[in-house]
C-alpha cells in the first residue's frame, strides 16, 4: 500500500493498489464510494438516473457483475490486511425513486457478505442516490448517516458522499465521492483516479473514485462548474489537484521499467508496490496541467 499523503508521517490513510478503496489503518476501516448496486436492473428498465444527462446505459441489457466485481476486490484486499468496519461513502444504491428488486437482494447480500467475512461494523454515509434502503441496512446491523468525522494522530478527516454542503472549516481533510473522477492516459485508457486538491495551507479535499465498474467516470477539469458537488464548485485551487491513480506492472512495464522503488520529481512521483501477488505502479501527478501535457484528460 502506499499513503495518500506521503508527507504526512502521522496520517495512516493508505491508498489500496488495485482497487478504489482506501484504509485507514489505525481504525482498521476500509473507505469505499459509489458502488451503484442496481444499475444493470436500472438501465435494462431504461431509467436513467445521471445528474450529467443522459449516461449511454439506459434501456440495455448489461450483464450483473458489478457485485460480484466488488466482492472478488474486497476478497483480495480482506486476504492481505485487517479489516472491522468497512464505510461506503454514498451511492450504495443506484435509483434515486424507488428500491429496485436488484438494488434490494444486492445490498443485503453485500451486508451479509462482510458480516460473514468477520467485518463487525458497517457504515453507510448517504449519498443522493441512497433513498428507500435505511431499513434494510439497519434489519442487517449497519447503520446510516449523514457525515462521519475521525481523528488520525490530531489531523481532523471528515467523511461526507459531497451533494450536500456540511460545514467542514475545522477539518484538515474532506473526503467526499460523487464525482466519480478520471484521467485519460496511456493510448487513451481511462483510469479512475483519487483527486486531492488544496484548499488553503495544509487542508485538502479527497475524491474518490467510484468503485462501480459501470462507472468509469467523469474526466477531471480545472473548471469548477464541470463538478456536481458544491465542496468542488467553492475551491479555488482546482488546477493544482494531485491526481492519484494505479497501473498494474505489467500492463505499464515501459513506463516503470527503470523504477526500482520510488521516482520522484516536481512533475511526478511513481511508486511501485507490492499488494498480495501482484506489483503495482501508483503515478501521481503534481497538478492538472502537468496531467494534461502526460497524458491528455480533455
């Protein structure tokens, strides 16, 4: 694993190689975001549900994998650290009118399955998309709220999905999802990226990305109004966003041939990990414009 703020000595937050997930090791709590259970039964009955206009997928038939994709990454991730309490930071659920048969069988599956894992809490922080499922999520021993506010070693993260606007002036980090953030790189190949932008000295606001497969996500921009979450829209540093993402080794072997553990320059930090039995290259651009010259996000 690699911490999401290298700098940051006592800030236990690790980014996980090979999934969009990120732990926070002093509290054994694996972060996750908008999961979209459901969509496949959403866009087979061609409701669309898209803050952004029309998304591609309505009225198709697409086949049911985003569970089982999200289980075999949490089997990985579960084999190889400690995990009690896992926290899905909005969008467990996709439809935002109704409780879909697919949406309702899928998250109690999922509820389940860490219950059945040995997980001893689970943690929904609502996102827009989560109407119609706190019942189920508390017949199966989780619970919802609103925002979640933790303390790494004096540094103060809040945790809210970002649709809604909750005073967070006195936090050092906001961690929000909604955006669903992404780059294109490398011939053209999307990758859901963390976004980490500045908000003054020493506060930052985290993005992260979707762990849907479905959702690839929006390609990111200095532009505050291409952004759906008000946290976003009141920033003013959006063209100095860190932009995080991983490549297996393998599929980038050029790239990372030469690196024998961390590269680092003002530009671009690579490092190459090591997370179960695959090595992995976590690239992290210092902002959007040198994101822009390396790869091409527009």
């Amino acid at each position: 694993m690699r911490k999401l703020f290298p700098d940051m000595e006592n800030l236990e937050i690790h980014v996980i190689p090979g999934t969009p997930f990120l732990y926070l090791a002093n509290r054994k709590t694996l972060l996750m975001a908008d999961l979209h259970l459901g969509f496949e039964e959403a866009a087979a009955r061609g409701l669309e549900y898209s803050l952004r206009g029309r998304s591609g997928y309505s009225g198709i038939f697409l086949p049911r994998i985003q569970f089982r994709r999200i289980v075999d990454m949490l089997n990985r991730v579960l084999e190889h650290i400690s995990v009690e309490r896992v926290v899905v930071n909005g969008d467990l659920k996709h439809a935002f009118d109704r409780l879909l048969r697919q949406e309702k069988m899928e998250v109690k599956s999922f509820l389940q399955y860490l219950r059945q894992r040995g997980i001893s809490e689970f943690l929904l922080v609502r996102g827009n998309h989560d109407n119609f499922v706190r019942n189920i999520i508390r017949q199966e021993g989780g619970s919802v709220v609103n925002a979640l506010s933790v303390s790494e070693d004096g540094i103060q993260v809040f945790i809210t999905h970002g649709h809604e606007y909750f005073t967070a002036e006195e936090y050092d980090i906001v961690v929000i999802g909604h955006e669903h953030p992404s780059i294109k790189c490398f011939g053209g190949r999307r990758f859901p990226v963390f976004q980490k932008t500045p908000l003054n000295k020493d506060k930052w606001l985290v993005i992260m990305p979707a762990a849907g497969p479905y959702h690839p996500g929006t390609l990111v921009s200095p532009n505050p109004n291409d952004y759906l979450s008000p946290y976003v829209k009141r920033t003013e540093h959006l063209h100095k966003s860190k932009i995080l993402f991983w490549i297996e080794i393998e599929q980038g072997e050029e790239l990372v041939e030469h690196v024998s553990s961390v590269l680092e320059s003002p530009l671009l930090r690579i490092d190459r990990v090591t997370f179960g039995e695959k090595e992995y290259a976590l690239i992290e651009f210092a902002d959007l414009e040198t994101a822009s010259i390396l790869c091409s996000y527009e």
